[in-house]
C-alpha cells in the first residue's frame, strides 16, 4: 500500500503486516503492541531529530525488517548525522523515565531493551549508523556487526537450552544475521 502524507511517500508492505501479524499470532499474550507502540515512538525520535537537524524525509517504508527512513541524499555533518541516529534510542530512553516514574515498570524495561538493543555495533542498527557516522572511513563494520550477531547467536542457544523455552535471543540474532549479509552498502 503507497500512499502520500505531507508531501512524504508512505509505503507499508505485505511483509511488514505479515510480520506483526505473526509476532501478535507467536506471543499473544506478551506485551507485543506495547513493543509496536515503542517502536512507532522510537521512529518517531528519528523523525523528530532529522526535523531539528534540517534533514529532509523523503519515504518512510514499512518493511520486512522494520520501518525505514529515507532522506535527501544531502549529509550532515557527523555529529548531527550521528544525532539522527540516535535519536530513536533517546526516544526510548525518555519514554522509559516517564514510564518508570509512573510506576509502569514492565513497560519501562520494554523500552530499556529496545534502546540498548538498538545501539548495538551493528551495520543495520542505529549504533552502527552512529559508528558510521562517526568514523566513516572506518572499514571494520561489518565485520563487527557480525561478531556481535555470531556473539548474540551463542547467547540466544545458551538461553534456550538453558530455559528449554526462550528463543527469543536466538530469533532476533537469525534475523539480525540475515539483515547483515542483505544490507547494501
């Protein structure tokens, strides 16, 4: 589905339904459109970000690996290109000090985890566009990414034969993997 919105090209594929529809149909009972909120309001610190820097958003795509932000081509400079980035993660951060003084605590940790998990030294996540941003000569990268992909896999087997039931690490580690050795440069 395409559609415009303030001058902005929205597009929302099959596999991003699909894919939300099959986390709601794997974890019905967790707090699964609490995460899809958190996620929204994440974007939205990126959104937010690119406005105060002067970074113009051209689409924003709903997709397979989750939704993404396309921009001018225009670069900023470092600093504020690293700002942009970051900007989701602070997102998260100040959702979870107001949740935390309100006494949600569960939701909270929610958002902790998705600010940490985010800066990650990965090329697909915003602690490696941060990096990227920061040291753009920088070659190692990928290499990185996938260190701590392969490091995050070992961590999710050791869960789940642990726990006999939490395969959660493991999921996200796989589907990180994949959007690693998919991502163009």
């Amino acid at each position: 589905m395409r559609l415009k919105f303030a001058g902005i090209s929205v597009e929302i594929s099959f596999w991003f339904v699909a894919v939300i529809s099959l986390f709601l149909t794997l974890f019905p009972e967790s707090q699964a459109i609490y995460c899809f909120i958190f996620c929204i309001l994440h974007e939205t610190g990126h959104l937010l970000t690119m406005f105060f820097t002067g970074k113009k958003v051209t689409k924003i795509e709903f997709g397979y690996f989750g939704i993404k932000i396309f921009t001018d081509k225009n670069f900023l400079p470092a600093l504020k290109e690293a700002a942009v980035a970051a900007g989701g993660p602070v997102a998260n951060f100040f959702v979870a000090s107001i949740l935390f003084v309100a006494g949600q605590n569960d939701l909270a940790v929610i958002n902790l985890a998705l600010a940490f998990f985010n800066l990650l030294p990965v090329s697909i996540l915003d602690g490696g566009h941060i990096l990227s941003a920061l040291f753009p000569e920088n070659k190692c990268l990928k290499g990185l990414s996938i260190a701590v992909t392969v490091l995050l896999l070992f961590i999710g087997t050791a869960v789940l034969i642990y726990s006999k039931t939490n395969f959660t690490i493991l999921i996200v580690s796989l589907y990180l993997l994949t959007g690693i050795v998919l991502h163009k440069e």
